[in-house]
C-alpha cells in the first residue's frame, strides 16, 4: 500500500483546505512531520484512516462522525476528506465526507446532510477516473478486503504508536494478550474457550438435574420404605450416588416383600375366626327370631279371643244385607220413576205458569189445539213485515234528501263568499311572493361579499398580533446575538489562556523515570508550574459550552424571527392597510344586512306555498259549486215519488198491526203465543205418563219385599249396605279370619314350639363377638394393602431411577469429557502444566513470530547487543505464554523487558513495532506496505543511538518504502531534509510542505 496525495478541508484543526503531496515526500524515503503541540499532527494521520475505514483511531472517534468538523471552518464549507493510494496494483481514489449540519437554503435555522462517500479508480488505458461505488459498506468491505486488515491492525501497523508498545514491554501477560488479542483476531479462539465453558456448564447442570431426580425418587422411596431404607450421604454430582441409591433400593424392596408375606398370613386367620364368629351370630340371631315368634302368636291368640262378639255380630249384618240385595232391583225402580214423576211435574207447572189465565185448566189436546190456531194466525204477517222495513227504509232516504239539500245550500252561499273577495287576497299573496324573492337575491349578494370581509378582519388580527411579535423577536434576536459574542469572546481569552499555560498542565502530568508525552524524555529539569491564573480543560469545555449554547440560543431566535416576519407579510397582503376597527365594523354592518335579507328569504317558501294553496281551493270551490247546482235540480223528482209510495204502505200496516204498535210486534206476540202453547201440551203429556210409572213401581216393590222375608219396603231398604260400607265390613270378616288361621299355623310350627323351650338368646354378645373379629380381619387387610403398595412404589421408584440412570449415562460421559477438554482449554487442568489458556496458547505462537522480526531490527539498532525472546515462564501467581524478555549479549543474562531504560525501551519498542507490522502484514495475506509513520519518542536517544535507528528506518525504503517520523525533536527537523510541517493560528492550522524529492 503506498499513499500518494492527501486532501483535507474543514477536517480536524484545518480550517481551510490543506493537500499532502505523499509522492513528493515518500521521494526521499524518510520525512519528518512535527510542529508545535496541538497544531494537528495527529490529525493529518487521522485523515488518512478516516478516509480508509470512516472512522478516526481510538477515543478520538465520536457521535456520528459530527466532532471531525473544524471549528475554524466556514459556515458554508463541509467537511471532506479525499485519499489517493496504490493498493494490490490499484489506484484508488477515497472521498469521505462526515455528517454536517449546514444552514438552511431558505428561510433560518439548520438542517443535517447525511454522511456521503465516493470510491473511484484509475484507468490507466482510458487515462482517466471510473466511478466504483457511492455506498459506505461497499466502499469500507472493499477496502478491508483490500488492506486485509482492520482498523484497530491497520493503526497499529501504518501508524506506529511508540508509547503503546513501550507500555506493551512493560505490561503483564493479561495486557500484552489484549493488544494481540485485537491485532491476530485470536477472540474466535476465546470463543472457543467460552463455548466449551458454556458447554461444561451445561452439561454439568444437566448432569446435576439428573442426580437431583435419582436423589428425588430415593428421598420417595425411603418414605415409602419407613426404616427400612437409608440414603446415602452424597449430593448430586459425586461420584457413587447412583450405585449407592440403587442398593440401598434393593435392600428396600427385599425387606418390603418380607413383611407382604407376613401380612397375607395374617390376613388369612384373622378370616378364618371372623367366619366362625359370623356363624354364631346367625345362629343367635335366628334362635331370637323364633322366640320372638312365638311369643306374638301367643298375644295375637288372646287378642282374638277378646274380640270374638264383634265378629259374630258382623256376620249377622252381613247376612241380612245378602237377603236385602234381592229387593235392591225393585227399590231402585221405584225411586227412578219417583225422581222422573216429579221431574214431568215441576216442567208443566213452569210451562202454565207463563200462559194466560184462559188456557189454566185446559187439558193437553186443548193446549196443542190453540197452539196450531196461533201459528196460522203467525203465517199471514209475512207481506206485512215486509211492507213495513220498506216504509222503514223510505222514511231515512227522505230524511238524506233533506239533509243533502240544507248541506248544498251551505255549500253554495260559503263559495259565493269566498270567491266574491278572491282578486284582493290573491294580489296580496302575490305581493308577499316577490318582496321574498327580491330579499333572497339580496342575501346572496350580501354572502359573496360577507366571506373575504370575513378573512381580510382575520388577517388583520394576526397582522396586528404578528407585528407586535416581530418587535418582540427582534428585540430577542438582538440580546441573543450580544450574549453569542459574549460567549464566544470569553471561550477565545479562556482558551488563549489555556494555550499560553498548556506547558504547565503537561508539566503536572509528569512522573520521574517515565518519558515525556511531547519529547521522549525521562529526565524533566525544569518544568512548568501552574501560575494562580491558570486555566484548565474543564474550564475551558465550559466556556465552549456556553458559547455553543448561546450559538444555539441565537439561531434559535432568528428563526423564529424569520418565521414571524413570514406571517406578517402573508397577513399584510391579505389584509391591505385598512385599519383592524373600519374591517370590524364593515363585517359587522354586512353581517347586519345579511341576516335581515335572510330572515325576509325564508319566507319565499311560505309565501308561494300559500298562494299555490289559495288557487287549489278556488278551483275546489267553483267545482263544488257547480256539483251543488246539479244535485239540487234532481233532488224535487225524487221526493215526489218517496211521498205517494210512503202513503199507501202506511194505509196497509194499519190494517196489518190491529192494535199493536207495529206489524213486527205483533208477530213476536204470536210467535211467542204459539211457542209456549207447544210447550205446555208436551208437558202435560210427559207427566200423566209418569204418573202411571210410578203406580206401577210401588206395587213391584212390595211384592219383592214380601218374597224376601221383610215385613215392609222400608225394612228391606233399611238392611241394604252400600259399597264402601260393604267393603268394610267384608274386610273386617277377612281379616279376622285371616288373623285366626295365621296364630294357628304358628304355635303348630315344631321349631318354634323348640325354640320357646330353650334358654333366651344372647344376640347383643354374639354381634359384638362378629365385631371384634371383623375389626381385627380389616386390620390385617389394611396392613397387607400397604405392604402391597409399598412393594409397588418402590417397584415403581426403582425402575424410574434405573431409566434415569441409563438415559443420563451418554451425558455423564459427554460431561466428563467437555469437562476434560474446557479445563485443558483454560488452563486449570493438571495436563496442562503452564497453565496457559488455549488463546493464549496461540497469542504465545504469534508473540514468537513477533519476537523473532523485531530481534533482527532490535539488534541492528543496539549495535548487536540486545535479542527479544518470547518466554513460557509463568509471572508471580499469574498464567504463563505472553512473557517476553530481553538478552544482553555483554552481560549474557536474560531479564524481563521492563527493565530497560528509557531508550533502550524506545528502539526496543520501534522493532517491536516494525516486527509487529510484518507479522500482521504476513497474517492479512502479504499486502505490501510503503508507506509507515512513527510516533515520537526520539527524544530519549543519544546522537549515536538516534542515528542508529535512522539507519534502520533508512533501511526499510531499500524495498521503496517511505517512513514519516512524527516528532519534536529539532535535532530530527536537521537531519531529516523532507519535511511537512503543521503551523497553528488563530483562524486554524495550515500545512507547509518542504525538501521534497
């Protein structure tokens, strides 16, 4: 990789824009890069890494890339960095430019430009630029691809920092592997390291989970087993647990099916005396039984004796009742032609009583008689009654003709009235008609004008507000850009302050026997004290601070400004000059006018609403005008001819009705007549028949009563029993009876006779004998029932541990070996004996390689007297692999790298650096490096070391490589001819170029 030209504008400390020629530089092979302290040296480097990854090395890079811009630059200039470099036979061309944040085009305030970046490369045959990408990761995996690098390698080999490499000597074996640990990309090997951890670790708890269960079921098993079981003193994860539980189970279920089998034989005599117990009882039980018997029967006998009367006396009432059943036939159809005879008179009385008083001692036939006179009579009415509902019907239409003659004269006088005054009330309705519309017209007139009215008074408010807020940001805009220049012209006096004191403020930062940060030195004379006025960094951050505030603050304001007087002259264009109160007062006056003509508009509707109404009803009118003239002229004709048909049907009726009120009443009277003369025969009819029936029945009866052995009728009727009665009594007889049969049969029966001789049974002391023994069976049951699932769990305890064990036994065996393996990795294990971890294992291969490069630097530079060797050593208590020592060839000795002075640390640490650098180089693919740069520490040196280490940097350009050496050292600036020097100002830092090829 070699660099050719370098562009740099608003970067850094560069207010302007600033080029590097590198070709110029890189012509004499070593160039020199110094000026005073913090004029930017370091941000020339940064430029080129900046335009290589887009970022700066280190705690420089921050934000989005916003802090890179130089505060010297110009408002309207934007950051850009632009890189010409050789890389891999290439020539490319890199353009970054970070975030801005520029003003706006318009208007006031800021607005933020994204980053942007350009790649482009040179064609040679074409003889000029091609453009390759424009995108930020394309440009930076090109680019890494490239280099084979990355940036955290890339600034350790292209720029090499000699303070981090003299600390790199001095460091312990933990930092030392973190430095190299980020140069060769090791961390894939700590990711190994963590993921065989990681898998110990879970291996391990898996391992543990399993034991946990296996220790689980055992604590479950010896609850099952009671005392018969004892755990193991082991937690989960020793060695021996599993054998251990899986014995102490086997012993368990041995000693549970010992006590199966002792329960079952108790269980089984336990039954046995249960059974003879429950024999006894049955047979107390049934000894009772009999005696108990017996002992009813002979109290069921004495109660039958005492009861004997009644029953004799029942069997006589029963068999007087048998004898009365034979005359029930006779007694029944007496009393049924009894109930009928009365029936048939009660119904004759109620038929005469309704008749007159002529027809009371008539016979039935005379009755039927008078009857059939009365319904002939009810015949010849018929012409009658219709003659009378058709002078009905005559009377109620000349009654409509009166009524429709009085309502058609009505009608009449009402339309000559109402027509007689119709011109005047149709002109005024039509008067009404266009007084409304003449209104409605107006009101549209008035609403054309009423809306802009209506804006220009609302544009002049807001022009009146907005003018009232422009003074008022004026006046903020002013106080604001005071206290800006205020701000910023006490930041500028704090920071020339500070500049003038920065002597001293690095002064404090010394320590004895460690090199000076600006010149290398390990001896400090004379430095500088801090006088009572001194200004420091905190100190001046703050001012800075505030005057980026008051900036803001400022910007603030005019934007707001600009926004105020933007509004206004929208307002003042659409408002004009007419003051707020004329427009108020205009608007006001329309608004007047407007709801007047409104409020006359809306009777437009009405008003032709009513006059259309008012032509509907005089066509109505005139219509039924004419209608009433017409039916008037028919109406005469029609009541002549009703008058001469009402006269000769009302000469009939009279005739008709006789002395009745009319031809309808008098046939109701006849109806009525004929109608209870029918029902007065029939009833008398249906009486003498029943009367007869009744004779008839009387004598029947007696004769049954005599043949049946009763004295008279009412004897027999006396000794007949209904059924209920009937029934009862037959239940007495039966029950009696059935009682007497049944004591018989008992006291005949040979065990019950047996059973009274013998001695009273003792039932209580035989059931409490069963009781004792089915207790004691229960028991034994219950004590077998556990044994039984005592047995069974641990049957079922024991297979589930045996499955675990053989589930778990291919992870115990995988953990035993991930175990062995991320032990050895990180260096705890016996077999490791250096105790080194697996990275730095590897970081000790590398740490060799660079050892061996820088030796051969190292000794050119030391005149062949110092040797860097890697060391294996473990340090104190720590881890061995990264220790480095160096070997004194006058001495012979080897000691430890920290033990080196302060220039012998400097070439020591620049071939570490240079061996580093062609390591790395190696390690990203052999990518050629022409182009390196050196960070101080030349101030430690004698003439004849320094001119030692020149040799070696001159040597590194035998291969056409260019190395700058940035410091500032004067003896450098005269021994060195190429030279880019940074000079510092008050308006930025600007770059001077000199002694170029």
């Amino acid at each position: 990789m070699r660099l050719h030209r370098l562009d740099l504008t608003a970067f850094g400390p560069f207010g302007g824009s600033q080029t590097v020629d590198f070709d110029e530089l890189s012509a004499a092979g070593l160039f020199l890069l110094h000026g005073p302290t913090g004029a930017g040296k370091t941000s020339v480097l940064d430029g080129v890494c900046y335009a290589l990854y887009g970022a700066v090395p280190g705690a420089r890079q921050s934000g989005q890339g916003l802090t890179l811009r130089s505060d010297h630059a110009a408002a309207a200039t934007r950051t850009s960095v632009t890189l010409e470099l050789t890389v891999a036979g290439r020539r490319l061309e890199i353009t970054r430019q970070p975030p801005w944040e520029r003003p706006k085009k318009r208007g006031s305030g800021s607005t933020l430009d994204k980053a942007q970046s350009w790649l482009r490369e040179y064609d040679g045959t074409a003889g000029s630029w091609k453009d390759l990408s424009r995108s930020h990761q394309e440009i930076g995996e090109e680019i890494t691809q490239l280099l084979g690098m990355s940036r955290e390698q890339f600034c350790q080999v292209v720029l090499l920092p000699q303070g981090d490499f003299a600390r790199f000597l001095r460091a312990d074996a933990e930092a030392r592997g973190k430095l190299l640990g980020r140069l060769f990309d090791t961390h894939r090997f700590a990711e190994v390291e963590k993921r065989l951890a990681e898998r110990r670790r879970t291996a391990e708890a898996q391992v543990r989970e399993g034991d946990a269960a296996l220790l689980a079921d055992a604590h479950r098993m010896q609850q099952a087993a009671g005392d018969a079981m004892e755990l193991p003193e082991l937690a989960p994860g020793e060695p021996g647990l599993a054998e251990a539980v899986l014995s102490a189970a086997a012993v368990a279920r041995a000693t549970a099916r010992e006590q199966l089998t002792i329960a079952h034989c108790r269980l089984a005599a336990a039954e046995s005396r249960q059974a003879a117990a429950e024999r006894d009882l049955a047979d107390v039980r049934e000894l009772d039984r009999l005696q108990r018997r017996f002992a009813q029967a002979r109290e069921r006998a004495a109660l039958l004796e005492e009861r004997a009367d009644g029953y004799h006396q029942a069997q006589a009432r029963m068999e007087r009742a048998r004898k009365a059943e034979a005359v029930a036939p006779a007694l029944e159809l007496r009393e049924a032609a009894e109930a009928e005879h009365r029936r048939a008179a009660a119904a004759e009385a109620r038929a005469r009583g309704l008749l007159p008083e002529t027809f009371a001692e008539a016979g039935a036939a005379g009755l039927a008689s008078a009857a059939r006179r009365s319904a002939e009579e009810l015949g010849g009415l018929d012409s009658a009654r219709r003659a009378e509902q058709r002078l009905g019907h005559l009377v109620a239409e000349r009654a409509d003709l009166e009524h429709e003659e009085r309502s058609d004269e009505d009608v009449l006088q009402e339309a000559e009235t109402w027509l007689a005054g119709w011109e005047e009330s149709r002109a005024g309705l039509q008067q009404d008609v266009e007084s409304a519309q003449e209104a409605a017209t107006r009101a549209e007139q008035l609403a054309v004008q009423r809306e802009p009215a209506r804006k220009r008074l609302a544009a002049a408010r807001q022009r009146d507000e907005f003018a009232r807020d422009t003074d008022d940001a004026q006046r903020q805009v002013i106080e604001a850009t005071e206290r800006a220049l205020k701000a910023r012209a006490e930041w500028l006096e704090v920071k020339e302050q500070r500049l003038n004191g920065i002597a001293a403020e690095l002064a404090a930062q010394l320590t004895e026997g460690a090199p000076c940060a600006v010149c290398g030195a390990t001896e400090h004379p004379a430095p500088a004290r801090k006088d009572a006025g001194h200004v420091d960094r905190e100190t001046e951050e703050r001012a800075l601070a505030a005057s980026q505030r008051a900036d803001e603050e400022r910007a603030e304001a005019e934007r707001r400004l600009a926004f105020v007087q933007r509004a206004l002259a929208a307002a003042q264009g659409e408002a004009g000059d007419t003051s707020t109160e004329e427009l108020a007062v205009q608007v006001e006056e329309l608004e007047r006018e407007y709801t007047q003509a409104r409020g006359l508009a809306s009777a437009l509707h009405t008003a032709t609403e009513q006059l259309r109404q008012a032509e509907r009803e005089r066509e109505r009118r005139l219509t039924a005008q004419r209608e009433a003239a017409v039916r008037t002229a028919s109406r005469g004709a029609r009541r002549d001819a009703l008058d001469r048909e009402r006269t000769a049907l009302e000469a009939e009726l009279a005739e008709a009705r006789g002395e009745a009120g009319s031809v309808a009443v008098r046939a109701a009277q006849l109806e009525r007549q004929a109608a209870l003369l029918t029902d007065a025969a029939d009833t008398a009819r249906v009486a003498e028949d029943t009367a007869q029936r009744l004779k008839d029945a009387d004598a029947r009866l007696a004769d049954a009563a005599f043949r049946a052995g009763f004295d008279t009728p009412g004897a027999a009727a006396a000794a007949l029993l209904d059924d209920a009665a009937h029934r009862d009594l037959q239940h007495r007889l039966d029950a009696w009876q059935a009682e007497e049969a049944a004591v018989r049969a008992v006291l005949a029966e040979t065990d019950i006779a047996e059973a009274a001789r013998q001695p009273d049974a003792d039932v209580t002391g035989a059931e409490r004998a069963a009781a004792d023994a089915a207790g004691r069976v229960r028991e034994a049951a219950s004590a077998r029932d556990a044994a039984a699932r005592r047995c069974a769990e641990l049957d079922r305890l024991s297979a589930r541990a045996a499955g675990g064990l053989r589930r778990l036994a291919p992870l115990r065996e995988e953990y035993d070996r991930v175990a062995r393996l991320s032990a050895l990795a990180a260096g705890t294990s016996a077999d490791n004996e250096r105790k080194m971890r697996l990275e730095s294992y590897v970081l000790a291969a590398r740490l060799e390689q660079v050892a061996a490069a820088a030796t051969v630097r190292l000794q050119r530079m030391s005149s062949g007297r110092y040797t860097l060797v890697h060391s294996d050593d473990r340090s104190g208590r720590g881890r061995s692999g990264l220790g480095l020592h160096v070997v004194d060839a006058w001495t012979g000795r080897e000691r430890d790298t920290s033990t080196l002075s302060g220039g012998e640390t400097f070439f020591a640490s620049l071939a570490l650096a240079l061996g580093l650098a062609d390591v790395v180089t190696d390690e990203a693919g052999g990518v050629r490096l022409d182009t390196l740069f050196i960070d101080e520490g030349f101030g430690s040196l004698d003439d004849q070391t320094l001119d030692e280490v020149l040799d070696v940097l001159d040597a590194l350009r035998e291969r056409d490589r260019s190395v700058g050496i940035v410091s500032h050292v004067a003896d450098l600036r005269r021994r060195i001819h190429a030279q880019l020097e940074v000079v510092k100002g008050r308006s930025g830092s600007v770059l001077r170029q000199r002694g170029g090829g």
